[in-house]
C-alpha cells in the first residue's frame, strides 16, 4: 500500500496530536519521523487531557502499532517519564505497541548543557531554544559522533558515551558541576528501561508492512516554517519537518507517500524570537492568545498570535505537496467583529504575493483583506452547513486562494468537536 504523511504548515503548535489521534483508527501504523522532545502533541478525550513529546499520537487507539524512526532525536529520561505517567494514567503496556528505531540518536545529558551553554553565549541574538539538547544532538549525528539507539544493546555503551563527551570536553571544561552529573546518573538508569523496548531496523518494518497492504500515517513535529532548509533561517529547528523529511526519518522512498495531510491554524502562532510578518501586538492579539489558551505544551511560554498568513501558507503547501488541509482552533476567532487574512506584502519598497527567504521585521508588512466576523454559536457545528455563512466565507477564501481543498475543521480540543468534510 502507501503512507500518508500529516504535518505543521506554519511555526508548529497547529494541533498535530489531537488529528493523528482522530485519524489513527484508519491505521495499522503512526510512526514519528523527525524531532525529538522540543515537540508537544495535545490530545484530550474522556475529559483526560495529556501531552506526547516523543511518543507517536496514535498510542491511544487500540490496537495500533506506532514506531519512533531514524530521524527522530530522543531523550531517554523524557522518554521514560513520558512512559510512566502514561502507563500510570492510561494503563497502557507500551512495551507491546511501540518500536524505536536502532538509528536514532540519543539526547546525551553533554548535549542539554552545550545547548543551554550555547543559547546563553548568543545573547540577543537567542533563537528560543527550546533547551532540550536537540540542537546539539543533530549536531552530533552530522559530525558523525553521535550515539544511537541500538548502541544501547552493546556491553561496551559507556565506553562509547564516554568517547561522545570527550569531543566536547574542551568546550565544557568548568561546565561540568553536580547537577550534571546528577542527569548523568538519571540517563543510564533511563538507559537500562530502554532495553525492554523493541529495539528494531524500523526501516525494515516500515517496508514489509508497506509491502504486505497495511495502512501507515507519519506524523511530524514542530512545522514547515521550522525547517532546517526551508523555515525562517536561523529561527529553526534542527530537522527536515518536509514531506521529504519523512522518507528520510522513515527509510521509505518517495513513492510509497500517497496523502499529505497539512495541518494549520485559522490564525497564526509562533514561540520564541524569529520573523513573523502578520504579528499582532494589540488587544486583537491578546484576545487570540487567549481565546486559544496560547501557550506552549512542552516550555509553558506565551505564543505571539497573529492573522493567518496566505502567501506563508501556499509556500508550505507547495512544498510539502498537499492534498488534503486541516483547519485547527477556528473556534478561536469567534465572535470577532471582523477577521483578517494577509494576501500579500509590502517587501523592501514592492509588493509580492510569495513568501521570501529572508524576513526582516523593518522591510517587510503585510497586506490584508477583511472578513465579517462570526458567533460562537458556530462551534456547536456538526457538519459544514450548519457554520454561520461569514464562517464558510472565510473557509472558501482560503481554499482559492491556496489551490486545496480544506477537508476537516476543528471546533475545540477534544475528538468530537471536528467537522470531516467529504
């Protein structure tokens, strides 16, 4: 058969969680393919709300298989805190579900101080780093030093630990104080509960499950205007968050990939510095921080809230090749009195209507068109029809402009406050 790929379309936090979870019932497979524990997916159901970091969002739905792949960076104490508290809430044996990929690479308790380090040498300059050693760690697997899962099964792996952090020795000289090696000592015992995991080539599982018909969904983190090549350079994360970045976190080539599922919000958000042209910094702003209850799940910082971004939109789609969209958190811009959307840009003394490779706050505004606002009462939808006309409007706008159809709307946080449009 073929894998679908669902994805971020803007700066990340679009509500990846919640849709992996409402779609993975169509699924014999959620693997994650890129990120580490920078991520937060949401999901609430049966009044329990719980946030993932590195664990795939289908681990909810009976019955389904779900795989950490290559390209994911993961961090062995968060890993098993995420699994505890899972295991706690949900009585839930992950042990049975959930496969890791030998090829993945190890958050090393070296690659959260030279993270934490590095942001602070920056100064004003900070990227927002979320502090997590991720960075670092995809710093590592390029210097072609870094540490993988599947080393964890070999009986010399402190031997090969100790080699990764004396190429950083000189860097960390005076850094290394009791805390340090207090997650030291929590990272190898977080080591020795990784074994009970399957421990697998999951490039070989993801493609004899291809072969033999099962249904797989990749789910990726953070968002395309994060990416490493393609987002708002420097102000990014550390992994292909692409369509591409699946075939190469996954091991599967591009022609097994039939669906891309891009998710977005009906408005904009972004955490940490970074250019951000449709930016709000009035009570319009604040009102949709608020509304949305923006925050982020995995650092608690305030999101900066703005208009949605077409021109940033159909870039993310063009380069993810979208087929299907997903419109998150409409519900947050009701009651309104009037909803803007940028159309295009004032960029360096022109107009354009594309979204360039360099954003500097001074050179570039946008350019919006104004809807008529719509009530809450829209929110009680269970099907397109019953959204207020003004709602629908805004919903049609969006797929003219950008080429694809907009296929689900979420009206809240839970399962059942979704609207799947044929």
């Amino acid at each position: 058969m073929s894998v679908d790929v669902l994805l971020g379309l803007q700066w990340g936090d679009e509500g990846k969680g919640k849709i992996v979870d409402y779609l993975a019932p169509k699924y014999d497979f959620i693997a994650r393919f890129q990120g580490g524990p920078n991520a937060g997916h949401t999901l609430e159901f049966d009044g329990i709300k719980h946030v993932l970091h590195q664990i795939p969002s289908g681990i909810f739905r009976d019955n389904k298989h779900n795989i950490i792949g290559n390209g994911v960076v993961l961090d062995p104490v968060i890993f098993i805190d995420e699994i505890i508290q899972i295991e706690k809430k949900f009585n839930i044996d992950l042990t049975k579900i959930l496969s890791i990929s030998t090829r993945a690479q190890l958050i090393s308790p070296v690659h959260r101080l030279l993270d934490k380090i590095l942001e602070k040498n920056k100064g004003d300059s900070k990227i927002g780093s979320t502090l997590k050693g991720i960075g670092p760690t995809y710093q590592d697997k390029i210097g072609r030093h870094g540490l993988r899962v599947g080393e964890v099964l070999s009986k010399n792996f402190n031997d090969k630990y100790a080699k990764q952090k004396s190429y950083h020795d000189n860097f960390l000289d005076g850094h290394y104080d009791q805390p340090f090696f207090d997650e030291e000592k929590k990272f190898f015992e977080s080591i020795k509960k990784i074994k009970k995991f399957k421990i697998v080539d999951t490039e070989y599982l993801m493609n004899k499950n291809i072969n033999r018909g099962k249904n797989i969904l990749a789910e990726g983190a953070q968002g395309t205007l994060l990416d490493i090549d393609f987002g708002s350079y420097p102000f990014v994360t550390s992994s292909n968050t692409t369509t591409a970045g699946a075939c190469i976190g996954l091991g599967i080539s591009p022609n097994k990939i039939l669906n891309v599922f891009g998710i977005f919000k009906a408005y904009c958000t972004r955490v940490g510095a970074g250019p951000f042209p449709t930016e709000l910094f009035d009570d319009v702003g604040k009102k949709i921080a608020s509304n949305g209850n923006e925050f982020g799940s995995t650092t608690g910082r305030a999101r900066r809230c703005g208009w949605l971004d077409i021109p940033a939109l159909k870039y993310s789609i063009m380069l993810n090749g979208v087929t299907e969209l997903y419109m998150m958190k409409a519900d947050v811009l009701s009651d309104f009195n009037e909803i803007k959307v940028c159309i295009g840009y004032n960029y360096n003394g022109e107009k354009i209507d594309y979204f360039p490779s360099s954003i500097e706050s001074e050179n570039i505004s946008p350019i919006y068109k104004t809807f008529q606002g719509w009530t809450s009462k829209s929110n009680k939808a269970k099907k397109f029809e019953d959204l207020e006309k003004n709602f629908q409007s805004y919903v049609r706008f969006i797929e003219d402009q950008v080429g694809v159809k907009i296929n689900l709307i979420s009206l809240g946080p839970v399962r059942e406050q979704t609207i799947y449009i044929n």
